[in-house]
C-alpha cells in the first residue's frame, strides 16, 4: 500500500501581503523604485541648471554680449553661436578620428580575447585592458605631450611630403614647423583613452554568442574567421554598435587630454596636421573658465548645454539601433 503525499498548494497572490518577507519585499521594491527614478531626476536638474543659467547669454545679443565677454570679439564675427559652431566641428572631428582609430582596434582586442586566446591569458589580458580605463585622462595628457608628439612630428613630416595633395595632410604655411599638437594628435589620444571601453563590451558580447552557431559553422566546413564571420559578428552587430558608441561618448566630453595636447583655435578647417585650427567644447570650457566673469560664466554653460545635447542624442541613437536588434543578438 503506497501513500501519496500532498503538496501544499501556494498561496494566491492575495495572500503574499501576510507573508513573513512582505515587509522586506515591498521595501526593495521601493527602492529600487526610488533608484531608477534618481537617474531621470539627476538628468531632469541638470538639463534644468544649464538651461536656466544659459539663458542670459542666450538671450543677449552678440555685440552686447561682446562688450562683457572677453573671448567674444563681434568686430571679428565671433559671436557666441558662431565659437559654438566652430567648437562643435573641432569636437566632432577629433572625435570622429578617434572612433576610427580605435573601433578596429577594439573589436580586434575583443576577438583575440573571446576566440583565440589562451585562457590564461585572455583573463591576465583582459585585466589588463580594463586597467586602462582607471588611468587618469591628465596622465594620458601628461604622456601624449611629452611621449606621443615627439614620436608623431616625423610621421607627420612623411605625411605631408607624400600626401600632401589630400587637404587631410596639408603641411602648414611656409614657415612654420610641424608642432604635434593638432587634432591628429589629440585623436589618438583620445583612440586610446576609448579602447578598454569599446573593447570590454564587445567582448562580452562576443562571448555570449551560442555555442551551437559556432560550432555548427566549423562542422559545415568554416574556418575560424568564417565562423566570426558567419556566426559571432551577426550575433553581436548590437552590441558593438552600442560599444563604439559609448566609446564616442567618452570621447566628446573628454576635456583634461584635449586641453594639454591641441594647439587651440577656431575654424572648419579640415587641417588635420595643422596647429591652431581645432578646438572642443570641453577642452575651451577649461580654458576659458578660470577668468570668466559672470556673463563669460553664462557664455560658457550655454557652450556645456550644447555638449551636453549632442552627447545625449549620441546615446539615444545608441540605444535606438540596439533596441531594434537586442532580440536577434547579445545585446539583450
């Protein structure tokens, strides 16, 4: 004779509220409430103090805003939103270098680190990629005006010997000698500030990619890059997207590095290896705002407003292509 045991039925949902932990569940889930609504609050007042204390700069026409602000000069055609412009450019410029410098670089690191390496060492390494991150953008300043632009002034030299018919590559103006500290130089930098981050997602995304995908694309015959080609890039395409991407993030705010590096200056020119031409937001803030007057102050928040707006559109449309892959790839 057997004897079947019954299980107790569970509780309905009505019942949880008596529950001994539904103190403790009501409250974590308050607080974890409370957290994710801090990070629109924390976005809501920032966007809220540089709309408020721009404002009067905004509103101020350029040649009164030019008697009050040093660095504004209207019988120059330097008005506030024309430095904007020219800071824009020379933001986007560098940065758009050092994404192209450093995305091939990554998703090559990254690859190494998921699919070819040891294990031993692809964990020492990755360590070791992720410590970059930790340097502080000062000493990456400190090393690239003192190391990198020693070493690049003859590269630049064979640059503009062999390919200076390509506008990018154009030496400077007779007379001149080639300094280093232009937008090239401050792109490589930059490139290499922006590796660990690109390089760290998109190894982890890499990593996620099924086994079975893979291992079905050698069993049919692929090679090893066939296989990355066939079965790891369509997986992670998302996820290098949003890697790259915050990568650019990183690299349109960075300030200390650009500052110490460039030879400033305010034009759309496309002069890459030319000193005084290129400058950006964060770097011109830093510059400016130790002798600043309270108007100059105004001035140069409305400059932060405009970084803070094209960072915030960069990460949005991050988001929005990953979103519209996350459910055929690693990125979800």
């Amino acid at each position: 004779m057997t004897t079947t045991e019954t299980q107790p039925e569970a509780a309905p949902p009505s019942d949880y509220g008596t529950h001994p932990g539904a103190f403790a569940n009501s409250f974590f889930k308050r607080l974890s409430t409370a957290a994710g609504s801090l990070i629109l609050i924390t976005l809501a007042a920032v966007a809220t103090f540089l709309l408020v204390e721009a404002w009067p700069a905004m509103t101020m026409g350029a040649e009164e805003l030019g008697k009050v602000v040093s660095f504004i000069k209207p019988d120059q055609g330097q008005s506030l939103i024309e430095i904007v412009g020219y800071l824009v450019y020379g933001t986007l410029l560098i940065s758009l270098i050092a994404l192209l410098l450093a995305t091939p670089v990554s998703i090559g690191i990254a690859l190494f680190i998921s699919h070819f390496a040891p294990r031993r060492l692809a964990q020492g390494l990755g360590y070791l990629i992720d410590l970059l991150a930790a340097v502080p953008s000062v000493v990456y300043g400190l090393w690239g005006v003192a190391v990198l632009v020693p070493f690049l002034q003859p590269f630049y030299q064979f640059l503009a010997d062999y390919f200076g018919w390509i506008p990018l590559f154009a030496p400077p103006e007779s007379g001149e000698i080639f300094t280093g500290r232009v937008a090239m130089s401050a792109g490589i930098v930059l490139a290499i500030m922006i590796i660990p981050i690109i390089s760290a997602v998109s190894r982890e995304v890499f990593l996620q990619t099924p086994k079975l995908h893979e291992e079905a694309a050698l069993a049919m015959g692929a090679t090893r890059w066939e296989m990355i080609r066939m079965a790891v890039f369509p997986f992670g395409r998302s996820g290098m997207v949003g890697a790259t991407m915050l990568g650019l993030g990183r690299a349109l705010g960075e300030t200390m590095a650009v500052l110490m590096i460039i030879g400033p200056g305010l034009t759309y020119s496309l002069l890459v290896l030319q000193p005084n031409q290129h400058n950006t937001i964060a770097a011109y803030i830093a510059l400016q705002f130790p002798e600043a007057n309270a108007t100059g102050v105004s001035s140069l928040i409305a400059m932060g407003l405009a970084l803070f707006l094209i960072t915030l559109l960069v990460n949005m449309l991050a988001r929005w292509i990953v979103s519209r892959r996350s459910e055929f790839s690693g990125a979800n």
